[in-house]
C-alpha cells in the first residue's frame, strides 16, 4: 500500500558537515514545496550548536509549515573538545572519522522518540550507516542522502565491499566501475585509509558503509547528464532501481564566487588531475591560471554540463522523470523559490542556483 499525503512523516538527519548539511537542508526545502507544504510533517535531528543552520529553512516555512526539529545533546568524545560539534571545528584529518563515531552515541535518543512519534521514513546522511539498523528496528525505510555525486559513492562502496589494503607501490582499482581510473593509496578516502581491521571504530564505520548499501532507497545529488552510468551502475550493484539523482543541490561556496570563477576552478580540477581527485594547492594553482585562458576545449565541456544541469531540474528534464516516474499521489506544481540568505544563497553559478527543481512528491507516496 502507500501512505497516502496527509499521513507521511519523515525524520531527517543531516549531517554536521557543511558539504553534506547544506545540500541536505536544501533537499528537505524542496521537499517541502513540492509536497505543497501540507502534505507531511518533517522533523529534523540536530544538535543544539548545529540547530542555527536551520535558521533559513525555518523561518522560510514558519508561517505555511512548522518543521519540528528533534534537538539532542551532542555525545561526549575523547578526542571532540566540549562546544564542538560540527567537522569544520575539528582537524581536517580526524574531523569525519570521530564525527561519525560520535554520532552513533544517538542511537537511542533518536530509537526512544519512534517510541512516541509515528514517522513513515528516515532520510538520513550517507556518513550516517548505523541508522540502517535502526530503521530495520523501528519499522521504517531508510533512504540515504549521498551529496557527493554517483561516481564517488560508487568508489566509495567498492572499497568498503573489498577492503583493498596498502602495499609498496599500490594503486587500487574498482573492478566493475565504468571508466573508473587507477587511484593510488594516497588519493582514495582517508576514512578508509585509517581503517584498521578489529579496531571498535574501524568496524562501526564499515558497519555503516555496509548498511547504506541494505537501504531502501538512494537518492543522489548529481543529474543524468553528468553521471548518468553511475546511476545505472549503482542500481545494478545494489540490485534495484529505488536510485533517484535529484540534483544538482546548492553548494555553500556559490555565494562567494561568479559564474566565471566557478567555471574556472571546475575546469582547474579537470586540467590538474581530473574530475576525481582534488588536486594539492600547487598544482591547482597552477591549473587556475591555465584555465582562464581563451579557447580552451575543457571550457565549452564545462558550459556544456552547466547548460545540462538546468535541464536537468526543468520540468520534464532528468532529474525530475526521475522521481515523476515513482510518484504515484502527484502533488500540485510548485516554482521553486529561492531563500535569500547565507545557507539558500541566489547568486552564483546558475545551473546551481536553480538546484533540484524537481518533483520530490515520491517521498509523500513511500511504500510500505
């Protein structure tokens, strides 16, 4: 059966990371006006230093649709000074590894409010594995929010999934990935490179990865265009076609940069090393200056996929058939308006600006 509008409520758990909240908060904005805003409650987990970011998106909805927020104490952690509780205040090479650990300390607040709320679904941030294991507990389904394209979960799984260790020399590959290159051990992910087999954190966080790929549902924050054979290619790993890419989301540095800066960085990072890996500080420089001259082939492919990413989230483009194709209760056409403020900035690159202008009324329908 499906939970008809008036029934469907959501708990929703970003993650306290600006990359990951920021689109996150975005999706849940949209969510919100392709539902018509009466169609289910929301309620977002979130701790008490974290709980201003919400600012924009609260206020904008207060007077149509109250968002309830679910706020916890932020677990205390050894290695987590008391106040900080967000990745941007910590070490840049522990921030995401302690973070996480930290966060599985909610498992049972978040397990003690199901005992009074009715909620139909989480949504909840791919760093967030071990609410997997609560969803099954309580009853729901789980999707994961993923704000970082299909590639980069596909890489992403593939080494949790085979566990590739160091050796002298070693480049590791991710047999099955289309067009996926060779990385060497000091480019693939330092959360799993800290990974130490028996090791209680080690095991929590590949614990997590393992329970993303046992979710209901994925949804993506990329667009046909641009990754469209990652889609499929995680529809088939997975094993069914419950993948929904659903953007582009908005990006926090878009406030700060013109179209032509953000053309110029992306086209820096195809020039230095490629669109995979994130070139060091040297090297993106010098592929900085390159870029900005005229005539560059790479430059019209950059335009090209910004043109691309509009489409995507029109009416009738990819982004949008994605999900149209799974909603079965339609809700009414909404524009997307845009929030004026820091978190929903309006300016910058357009095929951004404009993000996930898609219908997200497949949340409002979930199956059960």
């Amino acid at each position: 059966m499906a939970i008809s509008s008036k029934e469907a409520h959501i708990l929703v758990f970003p993650y306290p990371a600006q990359g990951h909240m920021i689109s996150f908060l975005d999706l849940i904005h949209n969510l919100i006006i392709k539902s018509d805003r009466r169609s289910l409650t929301v309620t977002i987990v979130v701790t008490p230093k974290n709980l201003h970011l919400l600012n924009p998106l609260l206020s904008f909805h207060q007077s149509s649709f109250p968002i309830e927020t679910l706020i916890l104490p932020f677990p205390s952690h050894p290695a987590i000074p008391a106040g900080v509780e967000n990745t941007k205040d910590l070490p840049a090479h522990i921030a995401f590894k302690v973070m996480t650990e930290a966060l599985g300390q909610l498992r049972n607040p978040i397990f003690d409010w199901f005992r009074t709320h009715r909620a139909s679904a989480m949504i909840t941030d791919v760093f967030l594995g071990w609410t997997q294991d609560l969803a099954c507990e309580v009853g729901v389904k789980r999707f994961v929010f993923c704000p970082m394209g299909a590639m980069a979960l596909s890489v992403i799984y593939s080494l949790w999934r085979d566990l590739p260790r160091q050796e002298a020399n070693r480049v590791v590959s991710c047999n099955g990935i289309p067009n996926c290159p060779e990385f060497p051990w000091s480019q693939i992910s330092g959360m799993y490179r800290s990974y130490i087999e028996g090791e209680s954190v080690g095991e929590f966080i590949k614990e997590g990865f393992t329970g993303n790929i046992k979710s209901w549902g994925l949804i993506v924050n990329t667009f046909s265009a641009l990754e469209g054979i990652y889609v499929d290619h995680l529809m088939n790993e997975l094993g069914h076609d419950r993948v929904w890419a659903v953007g582009p989301t908005i990006a926090e540095f878009q406030a700060l940069l013109s179209n032509e800066q953000m053309t110029a960085i992306a086209l820096a990072l195809e020039i230095s090393r490629g669109a995979n890996v994130v070139p060091d500080s040297i090297e993106l420089a010098k592929a900085l200056v390159e870029s900005t001259s005229e005539n560059r082939v790479a430059r019209e492919r950059v335009m090209k996929l910004g043109r691309a990413a509009v489409e995507a989230i029109k009416d009738g483009g990819s982004s949008d058939k994605d999900l149209e194709l799974s909603t079965r209760t339609p809700a009414k056409k909404a524009t997307r308006p845009h929030l004026a403020s820091p978190l929903f900035p309006m300016s910058g690159f357009h095929a951004v600006s404009l993000a996930m202008e898609s219908s997200l009324t497949h949340f409002v329908s979930l199956s059960i």
